[in-house]
C-alpha cells in the first residue's frame, strides 16, 4: 500500500513538473516566437478578406477624415516596391494621413497602359473597401511606384480646390515643362470621376498625363501645384528609376502617332476593358497593400498599337500640323553651355 502511494505520488510530481514545463515553453514562444506572424492573408477571385486591418495601411479614426486611396500602376518592379510601401506609409502617417495602398499589376503580354491600370485601380478600390464594410477614400494619389517624396514640406492633403499635382514641374527629378501632370497627382473621387479618367488608348511610354492634363482642363479644373518648396530637382524627391536597367517602351506602331497625339473623347474609365485575375493581401514592413492582378484586354482595331510585335517599322513624323485638340506638348530644349 505504501509502495502504490509513493508510485502515486512521484507520477503525480511528475505530471505537475511537465506541466508547468510546458507553460514555461509556451510563455516563452509567445513572447519570442520562432517565425514573424504575418497578418495578411490571399483574396481569391471575388473572395474576401478577413479584416480591414488587412487592407488599410493607416485607418481613419475619425468620420469627419479624409481617406486617401494611393493607386499605382505596377509592373515587374517589386524591387521598387519593397522600398516603396514603408516609405510613404511613414511619410504619410507623419501626417495623420489616413491611407490604403492598391498596387495595381498588369499581368498580360500586351504593352503597359499605365492610364488603363489607374482607372482600374479607381474601380476596384471601392470595391474591395466596400466588400469589407468600410468607407469609400475620398480621395486618391495617382503615384508612380519609383518616386518617393523626400520634402516633408510636400503637402498630400485633400484637395478640395482642385487637382494636385504634387510631382510640379521644377520639383520631379527629370520632367521640367509646363503641361506635365505625371509622377503624383491628387485628386477627389468626384473630380476623377468628372474627367471620366484616363483615356485607354496609350500602351507604352508616355503621352497619357498629357491627355489627362487636357481632360481636367476641359472640365473647367484648375490645376494646383506646390508653393514655397525650396528643395528643388535635386532633393525634393527620390527617383528610383534606372533606364539602364528598365528600358522604357518607347516604339511606334501602326497609326499609333496620328491617334494619341490628339486629345480622346471616346475613352475613359467608363471604357476600360480588363479581366480581373487574383487579388493578394500582402504587407512590406508590417504596412499592409492591396496587389491587384489585372489582364487588360485591346480592341485591335482601334488600337493595334497595344502590341507592337511583327509590326512594320513606322518612322517618328516631324513637324506635324497642330491644331488645338493636339496633346503633344512643346518642350524647348535648353542649349548645353560650354564652359
């Protein structure tokens, strides 16, 4: 009897001494754990996510704030990307600049149509917050995923006076004339929604922002650009771009020149033709992104120029009439001076 209690009793020892053994392990893993947890999760084609938290970057805490949407038209350049998102999340926190970042990825084989991509962006951001039960933005910066603003000085404000273009000319690392409107504009969801957007008709480099300068115009919106910033080309912001090693899409095809080189009524936001792949939840530093995948679709007959392979060689036309419906801006070239 007195062997079955001490074998009783030590078993009992035992139990007590695993038992706190293993809590000591789990207090232990919970406060150093083995593997950062990461709170993102995958949205499948037209599924859900499972918290705002997971999709807005900086959350409104107050219902009278704005909300600003970052869109970015994306390609290949997760390098830039992981650069990108803690930077302008930090840079607009310090801000109390409540935020959601959607990266917007063109996945097809057709040239990059970085206007088509933002008006996509436009759409589906609503989207996405609205199936989470959350407040539309009532603003958005139409942002190039290469440029990181450095002045602290640089407002991201709503822009209830009109469109702000944040990236002016004598400010942007390389683009000095008067009409360019790229790098980062902000502007309301009604005034976006007013232009209709962007024209879809620019595969390739450059040209949409002029369009898009022309379309704000003509919706009788005045164009706002910083003041007082003293930092110049040179420190006003960052360019990661390297045209050694991103090349920009630069060719001309078909009758690609005659068309975007005069303004577009028939295209816009309400035209933009895609099919949605999947959409990823993704953070970078603990800053939460929206990666939507897009397969932007091209009506070959009206704009062959989406895809430039096999083409027949078209060579640049000079001195082409100009009437004013035309977009191309005159940029005087400044003479190198010989010292």
């Amino acid at each position: 009897m007195r062997l079955l209690k001490r074998n009783l009793l030590v078993t009992f020892r035992l139990f007590v001494m695993c038992l706190c053994g293993c809590l000591i392990v789990v207090l232990f893993l919970t406060l150093f754990p083995l593997v950062e947890v990461n709170t993102c999760h995958r949205i499948g084609s037209g599924g859900a996510v499972n918290s705002l938290s997971n999709v807005i970057a900086s959350p409104v805490l107050n219902e009278k704030d704005h909300f600003l949407c970052l869109i970015i038209p994306f390609r290949d350049r997760f390098e830039e990307l992981n650069e990108f998102v803690p930077m302008i999340s930090e840079f607009l926190n310090k801000k109390s600049i409540a935020h959601a970042i959607f990266v917007v990825n063109q996945i097809d084989t057709l040239r990059f149509n970085r206007a088509s991509l933002i008006n996509v962006g436009f759409i589906k951001s609503e989207k996405v917050l609205h199936d989470l039960g959350s407040r539309n933005c009532d603003y958005v910066a139409l942002h190039d995923v290469d440029l990181m603003p450095l002045n602290t000085e640089l407002s991201y404000a709503y822009p209830e006076k009109g469109p702000f273009h944040v990236a002016a000319p004598g400010l942007h690392p390389k683009y000095d004339y008067h009409e360019f409107l790229g790098g980062i504009l902000l502007i309301t969801r009604e005034h976006f929604n007013l232009a209709n957007g962007l024209s879809n008709r620019y595969w390739g480099w450059g040209l949409e922002d002029d369009e898009f300068h022309r379309r704000l115009l003509d919706s009788q919106l005045k164009i706002l650009r910083p003041v007082n910033i003293t930092t110049g080309k040179e420190s006003t912001f960052k360019h990661f771009h390297s045209a050694r090693a991103r090349k920009r899409d630069m060719s001309i095809c078909y009758n690609q020149q005659e068309v975007t080189r005069k303004r577009d009524r028939d295209t816009g936001m309400n035209t933009v033709s895609y099919k949605m792949g999947r959409t990823f939840q993704n953070c970078i530093d603990n800053v939460a992104y929206t990666l939507l995948n897009i397969e932007l679709l091209c009506d070959h007959s009206k704009t062959p120029w989406c895809n430039c392979k096999d083409a027949p060689k078209v060579e640049m036309k000079r001195n082409l009439p100009r009437d004013e419906d035309v977009i191309v801006p005159i940029i005087k070239r400044k003479r190198k001076t010989v010292k």
